[in-house]
C-alpha cells in the first residue's frame, strides 16, 4: 500500500510549502508516496511532489520552476 497525491496546482505561497514537502519526504519512509500529475505542479506544487518516491506526469501537464527566495 502507499499513498497517491493528486497534485494540480500552478503553486502559490512558499509558505509552508518545504514544511508539507517534509511531511511528505517523512510518509516516504515508511511507504511510497506517488505524486500524480494530469495538470500544472509548479512552483510550491512541483516542491511538495519533488518530495514523493515518483512523479507521474500526463504528456500535457506541466511541471517545474521551484521558485527561489534570496535576502539582499
């Protein structure tokens, strides 16, 4: 058994967002965790399903860009 997150997202707030990508590298542990892609995951979205054992990915849907956040 494992767990299957329906992700279709073009992301949002990078708050919070590597706080659930360890929750799920955490779940990945002890089963396997498949990020199911058949839209968007980008940006937070594309952060929490880097996190799962596999992304599976629809020939449309498009995933990627993990934004980055830098002090000046």
């Amino acid at each position: 058994a494992g767990i299957v997150l329906d992700v279709d997202s073009p992301g949002g707030e990078a708050i919070g967002a590597f706080e659930a990508a360890d929750a799920v590298a955490a779940a990945r542990s002890a089963k396997p965790v498949i990020a199911s892609v058949t839209g968007l995951a980008c940006s937070a979205a594309y952060a929490i399903a880097s996190a799962c054992t596999k992304i599976v990915i629809s020939p449309s849907s498009v995933v990627g860009s993990i934004g980055v956040v830098m002090l000046h």
